[in-house]
C-alpha cells in the first residue's frame, strides 16, 4: 500500500467532530482528496430548529460504472473524558491498537476507502476506469436532516447517476469478514394513549381508570405476531420503551395513560401497512376504552439489496483477504443506507463494532490495514 490508513484515521480522529461540529474532519479529507485529483464540494444545509451541517462529495472520473464509498465523520459526544483510557481525540496507538472516538464508527472506515482509493489510482494512471466518489456526512450520529438525506438529492439534481455504494459503517460482530449488511430493518416508533376520567381513589365508582385499559392493550401488542419473517429478515418486533401516567400523588385516579413502543419491522411490511396492523390489534383489545396512538415521523424504512452480482464481488474480496465468508445479515440498527438504497443499491461492510460508541472505542491497526486491502480488492474487480 502507498497511502496509510491508519496516518489518515488519526488524522480524522484528532478532529473533534461531535454532531453536528465538522471539527476539521471534512476539511482534512477534502484536502487529500483534491490532492488525488477528486473534484471537491463542501455543501452545508439547514432546517429549522435544527444546526447547520456541513457535508461533502468528491468525485473522480465522468464515465460509468460509478462506485460511490458513503459514511460519516460526526461522532457521538466521547462522555466522561476521565474513564478514557487514552484521551478520545488523542488517536493514540498502543501495542497495535488505534484509540479514539470514531476509531470504528466510522473515520476508521472512512481513513481506509480513502487509502484504498488513493492506492487504486496510483496503480491506474491516477484516473478510474468509470468513476469514484465519496458521500461523506456530518450528520449521521445526530438527527439526520442535514446530512445524506439531503446531499443525494442535490447530488442527482447535478446530474449524478450512482451504480453501487459501499458504506463503510462497522458491520462485523467479533472479527473483520464476519458480516455484511445486505438491508436493515425500518423503524416505526408510537405513543399509545388511554384517556380515563380522573378522581379521588376512595370512589372509584364515579371514577375511570384508565391504567388498567393501558396494560391490557399492551399486552395485546405484546402477544400478537407480527409476521413470520422473511428471506432475509428476522420476525418483526415490537418493544415499549416507558410508560407514564404523570401522576405526582397517591390517591388520584389519572386521567390519561400513556406507553412509548419501537417497533423495527422487516420487509413484509409498509409502515402505513404494519400501523394498520397495530391499531387493528389495539381496537381488538380496547373494551370500549377512550385509546389513541400518535405516530412519529420516520423516514426509516426497511430495505433489502437482493444478493446477486454486486453482493458476490464485495463477499468473494473479503473472502479473499480475510479466509472469512462473510455472513449476508439485515441485523442492527438504522443507517445512512436508508437514504441511499433510493438511489442506488448499497452494501454496509466495515470494521468490528464491538467497541462502537464506548469508552476507548478502538480499533486494530492490523484491523486498518486488512480493510483497506478488502476495499482496494473491491475497486480492482469492480473497475476490472
């Protein structure tokens, strides 16, 4: 390898870019970037009630196929500096580990597609043959309405036309090769509310409780299926999170009862489908009660990119580097990926996650060194 990724990494991570701060990261990489002969722009977008957030996309290359590298720079505040073993943004290295926040999630992963990259053109006359580019955001960790869901449409607005995307987000459970996203689960979440009729606890009769209302209709949630399952998707699952009458004293019956559920379904289901489903299996449940459930705003659907070409080229270079064959998995949480399958079809595949989001986050320099062979793997069978 020419390029270092784990000179580039510490880089990054010497960058305090705790959502929605840009910290320098953005600036750091679009510095190498132009550097490499990448066409680069800085877009910062806004919302109201919400902080401005800067994003950037670099592309090399005009023609097809365009092979575009996603993820971001934020990262989620490091807490408590003291419990850190070695301070969060001092990337410190120690017996061949590389600490700080982001370490894996995700300027590790960044530091190594832009590695391998810069490696891919030094071998190629320093152009592709089609076209690169990176989707770098800094608004992942945070709310995520200034970030990607916004860079892509401008993007297209400008003419750009993506063929695959790899995101780099930490996908492997204990070792590198162990896993890649294929999909993710949608995320639905509600607030299920009883209203009753307040009074003292001594006349009940002249009263109606509406907690008693509230447990039954969630129990019926809780009992119910919501599928099966699919292909590639375990069943869907539904979980309250609290449950709150507001009630500050003893002998008053409330008068209202509510209970906050997440639901993260699977790809049998819609979220206008899977609310029906909720509301039917509510009703059934209610006996008469004076029940409502308010639904949050997501733009977390479920998505799966069907195994096929693009799958295999991205498992068979893993395999290569690593011996691991790698695990096709739709598990976890949200991620960018979300935005991005509109556009194009999109794997996830990076380091170990193990350390994610904890006190002396980390990440393996052998780690570092073995992804950005992976992904340099990646560019040769691609561009092939």
């Amino acid at each position: 390898m020419l390029a270092d990724p784990v000179a580039i990494a510490r880089d990054l991570i010497r960058c305090p870019s705790v959502t929605p701060a840009e910290g320098g990261a953005l600036a750091c990489l679009a510095g190498m970037l132009a550097g490499a002969g990448f066409a680069v722009e800085r877009v910062t977008f806004s919302e109201p009630g919400c902080a401005d957030v800067q994003n950037l996309y670099a592309r090399i290359g005009s023609s097809p196929p365009h092979l575009v590298f996603a993820g971001h720079t934020d990262v989620v505040p490091p807490g408590d500096e003291l419990k850190w073993t070695h301070p969060p943004f001092s990337a410190d290295i120690v017996d061949g580990v590389l600490y700080g926040r982001g370490a894996v999630d995700m300027k590790g992963g960044i530091a190594c597609a832009v590695a391998a990259v810069l490696d891919h053109l030094a071998g190629n006359g320093g152009r592709p043959r089609g076209s690169i580019s990176f989707l770098v955001t800094g608004d992942e960790e945070g709310v995520a309405v200034n970030g990607t869901v916004k860079l892509l449409p401008w993007a297209a607005a400008r003419g750009e036309r993506f063929d695959h995307c790899i995101l780099g987000e930490p996908t492997n459970p204990a070792a590198l090769g162990d896993m890649i996203k294929i999909g993710r689960r949608g995320s639905l979440n509600g607030t299920l509310i009883v209203t009753g009729t307040q009074g003292h606890v001594a006349y009940p009769d002249v009263a109606d409780n509406p907690i008693p209302r509230l447990l039954a209709i969630m129990q019926a949630l809780l009992a119910a299926p919501l599928d099966q399952g699919s292909e590639h998707f375990d069943v869907s699952n539904l979980e309250f999170t609290s449950v709150d009458v507001g009630n500050p004293t003893v002998n008053v019956i409330p008068g209202e009862a509510r209970a906050r559920f997440n639901i993260r379904h699977n790809d049998c289901h819609s979220q206008a489908s899977l609310k029906e489903l909720i509301e039917r299996y509510a009703g059934g449940a209610a006996d008469n009660a004076r029940w409502r459930i308010e639904w949050a705003f997501s733009n977390a659907d479920a998505f799966l990119t069907a195994p096929g070409p693009f799958v295999a080229l991205v498992s068979e270079a893993i395999a290569e580097v690593t011996g691991r064959t790698p695990a096709l998995s739709t598990s976890g949480g949200t991620s960018d990926a979300r935005f991005i399958k509109d556009y194009c079809p999109v794997v996830e595949f990076g380091l170990a996650n193990a350390t994610m989001h904890r006190v002396d986050e980390c990440a393996s320099v052998a780690d570092l060194v073995a992804l950005t062979a992976i992904y340099r793997r990646i560019l040769e069978r691609y561009f092939a």
